[in-house]
C-alpha cells in the first residue's frame, strides 16, 4: 500500500460523502457538486486532490447509476 493510499474507513467515509452528494445533487453543475464534495470530505476528515474530486464529480454526474468511490479512485 502506498503512502497516499486510503485506508478502508476513509474510503468508507469518502462512499458517505458521495452517497449525500449523489442524492441531493442530481441536476446541479459539477461545479456544485465538486463544492459539496468538498466541504463533505472536509467534515469527514479526508483528503483528496483534486483530480480525484473531479473523478468523483464526473461519476456522480455521468447518471451510470450509483457512483462507486473505490472503483473511481481505484482503491
């Protein structure tokens, strides 16, 4: 494992944020749902860069079903 790899309870807790972002934010920008995603994994403690916010704005966005944090930022 790397040393910027999440451990489970983050990503755990990542999956939270995007599950909030998702349920709320179906037909807003991705700019807003970047926002939200932010301010989220800043409650959650988390850090992300923000490719990896960008990757989870887009699967949110992208209406291919539930957004799959592991499988976005390949943890």
């Amino acid at each position: 494992m790397s040393d910027d790899a999440l451990t489970t309870d983050q990503l755990d807790a990542v999956q939270a944020v995007v599950d909030r972002v998702s349920a709320y934010q179906e037909s807003a920008p991705e700019s807003t749902v970047e926002t939200a995603l932010l301010e989220g994994l800043e409650q959650a403690q988390v850090g992300l860069d923000s490719h990896q916010v960008r990757l989870l704005a887009e699967a949110i966005e992208a209406d291919d079903g539930p957004a799959d944090a592991a499988v976005v930022l390949g943890g």
